[in-house]
C-alpha cells in the first residue's frame, strides 16, 4: 500500500480480503471509534469506516495520533 499511488489504494484495499467477522446489520445503530497511529492519506480509515458502516454503524469516529510530515505517497 506505501506505494500505491493514491487512486490506487482503495482498489488495493477492496482486493485485500478485509473481514470483519459480523453478518449483515451487525451494528446496527452502534457508534464505532476508529484509533489509527499515523494519518497520512486517510484512505484506510475511511474504507475502514465505510465498511463499518455497510454493517449499520450508525457513528464512525476516526482518531489518529499523528499527521506525517510528508505526504509523497499521497499522489496519483
């Protein structure tokens, strides 16, 4: 994923195999914080949150603990 240009990530994520575990409407009306080390792109925490929210999260919070400095991997 560090490589992929931005446009790329998303795909790279949706081919990744992410599983949560839960079936359909398994959050249904559940407030959800995300807690992330590092905001570079944001590309993760938002696929994160919008799978999260395929689940019926009703909620997503994104937390993370640093902004990079550089965010050359972050063209397309």
């Amino acid at each position: 994923m560090k490589y992929l240009p931005i446009n790329q990530k998303w795909d790279a994520l949706e081919n990744s195999g992410f599983e949560t575990g839960y079936g359909p409407n398994a959050l249904n009306g559940q407030s959800i914080i995300l807690i992330d080390d590092k905001y570079q792109s944001g590309i993760t925490i938002q696929y994160v949150a919008s799978r999260l929210q395929q689940l019926g999260a009703n909620n997503v919070l994104g937390l993370c603990a640093v902004k990079t400095w550089r965010d050359n991997d972050n063209t397309s």
